[in-house]
C-alpha cells in the first residue's frame, strides 16, 4: 500500500465566526476616539482591550478552553465595563453584550441565563444616576435582548461542539475496538490454520530426513505428503485472505448503518441491492465504506441516499448526502477512490449542490483488476 497525502482541510466559515462579533467593538472606540485623552487613559482603554482580545480568543477560539475560562472572561468584561464608562461613556456597554455572549460558551444554561440577566440589569443602572435619559432606552432595550439571546444560542453551540467531541470520540473507541477484534480474529485463525498443518510437515519432513537413506521409497512417499499436506494449507490462507479482504457489500452497508446511527444521520437505502459478481461488490463494497467515512467526518449531514443499479456493462454506485457540500479540494480519500477507479477502467463523479453526491461508475472488472481496487 502507497502512503496518501495528507487530506486538506474543508474551511470552516464557523470556526470564524467569532470574528464577527468583534466588530460592536467599534461603539467603545469611537467613543474613546471622540475626545482628547491624556496618556493615563490611552494605556487604561488599550490595555483593558488588548486583555479582552486575549480572553475573547481563549474562550472561542482554543479548543483548550473550558467553562472556567467562560466564567473569567465573563467577570473580565464587568470589570472592563466598571473601568471604562467613566472614561467612554456607553460605548462600553459592548463589553456588557461581550460578556453574555462569553458566559454561554459553557454547560449549564441557568448559569449562562443569569449571569446574562445581570448583564442586563446592569446596562440600566446608569439611568438611576442620571447618565441615561428615558430616550436612552431605544438603545438598551434591543442590546438587554441580544445579551440574552447571545448567551442562549452561544450555550447551544457549546453543547453541541460538546457532542461532536464525544461522537468522535466514540467513534474512535469504536474502530480501534474493532480492529482489535479484528487483529484477534486474524491471529485465532492463522494459529488454526497454519499451527497444527507446520507442526506435521515439519514432523513428516524429520521423518523423510531419517528415512532417506534406509528407506528412499518412503521418505519419498513423505515427501509427496508434505507436499499435499503444503498445498492445502496455501489454499485455506488464500480463502482466509479473500474473507479478509471484505466480507460484501451487504455486510458493508450494516457496517455503514452502524456508522451514521451513531453520527445520527439517517440511512435510506433508494433499492434492494442487486446479486453483484464478486469483483463489481468487492469494488462497490470498498468505494461505499470511503463514502460512508467522508460523510460521518466531514459532511454534517442528517439524511444519506444510497443506491445501486446496472448500468451499461457494470453498475453506478451512488451515494447522495444532504450535507454541507460543495466541491472544495478533494483529500486523499476521494482522490484514491478516483484513482482505483480509473485502474479498473471506471469513474467518479462528484457533485456538490444541496449536500455531495458521489456516482461511481463501476465496470464487470475482471478479479486481477479488482484485487488493486481492494489492496489499494
């Protein structure tokens, strides 16, 4: 097997995101910016921002960052909101907003709720000391509002980054479970297969060796044991290596099921499979488990269409998500399903509207064909 090149990564618009946000820190900026200020306030207002940059990426940017860091950065924006708005008024009531959006970014949404609500209710403290007017509250309304959805919705998303980590951890445990299944199984069945057929040729080959001399009819009679004896144990391996090399394409698709249960993505399955000849499932069995991983790790797709039909002289995989599609650069994945394709004189298309489809085109290859498809 040849080493693929590392897979590129899809951009992630909401990886980002966060930087989005940022811009309502134009509010304190201007307001700093619409008076001459003496160099005290200029380090006091560019220091308070630059530590709330710092805690700001920290929570919504490093994967690191848990809810201890979502509290801090919710008390660091009350501080820099008490430091600030005697110096720029109400601009800084961003920080405010800042800080519900902050203190939703853990698990408990009561914790996210009330501390948001106090945000809240302090916007309005300074309508008690005259700083606000009545009018004033045009403005503080809708930003009392979106402090609290912020903390609801980033909550959400917490929760649900939260999931995807456990999914794929489980689905890691998974596999490396499986494979260690499967090394097991291996090993049982080479000890089989091969343990007790050795010892007796190498029993019979001893015994041809002391036979060679004093009876050369016999120890060639036990030659011609060992041989049989040689040939059947090849023949057993050679069946053992064709169950490993894939067990069809139904049990595929079980396996694929199992898969996107546990992703929650809902398997429909368009037709009943057709009776394949053993080279067409190999090749459908290896293209559909490519498929089914890129779709559990990179599609975010909650439906997939899977179906499978004669066409020309072999038959057309297709397997259809409603995903994120697209049609960025292809990783390694689909760049070698590609190409055993081509080996075997068939094709792979890909769209990319309303989720990814995928259509193999597979032709009736003949078994030395099929065999690079397999090993790849």
């Amino acid at each position: 097997m040849t080493a693929c090149p590392p897979a590129r990564k899809k951009f992630n618009f909401w990886a980002i995101f966060p930087l989005f946000w940022l811009m309502f820190l134009a509010y304190p900026i201007l307001g700093f910016f619409g008076h001459p200020r003496p160099p005290g306030e200029w380090l006091l207002f560019w220091g308070v921002l630059a530590g709330f940059l710092a805690v700001y990426s920290r929570v919504f940017f490093l994967r690191s960052a848990g809810p201890g860091w979502a509290l801090a950065g919710w008390v660091y924006t009350l501080l820099a909101y008490a430091v600030l708005f005697p110096v720029v008024g109400g601009g800084v009531t961003a920080f405010l907003i800042y800080g519900g959006s902050i203190i939703g970014y853990q698990g408990r949404v009561s914790l996210a709720l009330g501390l948001a609500m106090f945000n809240a209710m302090i916007m309005v403290l300074p309508l008690w000391s005259g700083q606000y007017t009545v009018e004033d509250l045009a403005w503080l309304g809708p930003n009392m509002v979106f402090t609290l959805v912020a903390a609801y919705a980033n909550h959400s998303s917490y929760r649900r980054n939260v999931a995807d980590q456990q999914l794929v951890q489980v689905q890691a445990e998974k596999e490396k479970l499986a494979a260690d299944a499967e090394r097991e199984r291996i090993a049982r069945d080479l000890h089989d297969i091969l343990g007790h057929t050795l010892s007796v040729i190498v029993l019979k080959s001893e015994l041809a060796s002391r036979l060679a001399e004093r009876d050369p009819a016999r120890a060639a009679q036990e030659i011609r044991e060992v041989e049989r004896i040689s040939r059947e144990a090849l023949q057993e391996v050679r069946s053992a290596v064709r169950g490993y090399q894939g067990s069809g394409l139904n049990a595929e698709l079980a396996r694929a099921k199992v898969a996107l249960d546990a992703a929650g993505v809902k398997l429909n399955v368009t037709a009943s499979l057709p009776e394949l000849p053993p080279a067409t499932e190999a090749s459908a069995a290896v293209l559909l488990r490519e498929a089914v991983t890129n779709i559990v790790r990179h599609a975010r797709a909650k439906e997939v269409w899977i179906s499978l039909a004669p066409s020309g002289n072999g038959h057309r995989l297709t397997v259809r998500d409603d995903g994120v599609g697209g049609l960025n650069a292809e990783g390694s994945g689909l760049t070698g399903m590609r190409e055993r394709l081509r080996a075997i004189g068939g094709t792979l298309e890909r769209r990319g509207e309303g989720g990814t489809t995928l259509t193999a085109q597979i032709p009736a290859a003949q078994e030395a064909g099929v065999g690079g498809l397999v090993r790849g």
